[in-house]
C-alpha cells in the first residue's frame, strides 16, 4: 500500500491540476471565439481528476465501520 505522505503529496499536485483546468475552462469560456471540443476535453479531464482526487481522499479517511 502506498504511504499517506505520498498520497497527501498526490492528493496535492491533483488538486492544483483541478484548479488549474478550472482556470482554463472559465478564459476558454470567456473568448469570442469558442471551440467547443477543447471545453469538451478539459472538463473531461477535470472530471478524471475529481474522481481520483475523491478515490484518494477515501483511501485516506479510516474507515470508522472496520
């Protein structure tokens, strides 16, 4: 199993991806010209590293219930 400082620093660099492709999504949307397939992939992205951002938090919260 990999270690929970190696998580939180995953668990970190993902998040600022996250943040990131946010930013990006919000000037895209913004300029006169809109090209909807780029959109389209980066909230694609955005979305994979949401669910890997919840996986890892999960794997990081003990499970009360064992």
């Amino acid at each position: 199993m990999v270690d929970e400082d190696s998580l939180r620093e995953q668990l970190d660099e993902l998040r600022r991806e996250h943040k990131s492709l946010d930013e990006q999504l919000e000037q895209l949307s913004r300029a006169q010209a809109v090209d909807f397939l780029t959109i389209a992939k980066l909230k694609k992205e955005k979305l994979r590293i949401k669910d890997t951002i919840q996986r890892i938090e999960s794997m990081l919260i003990p499970d009360i219930l064992a």
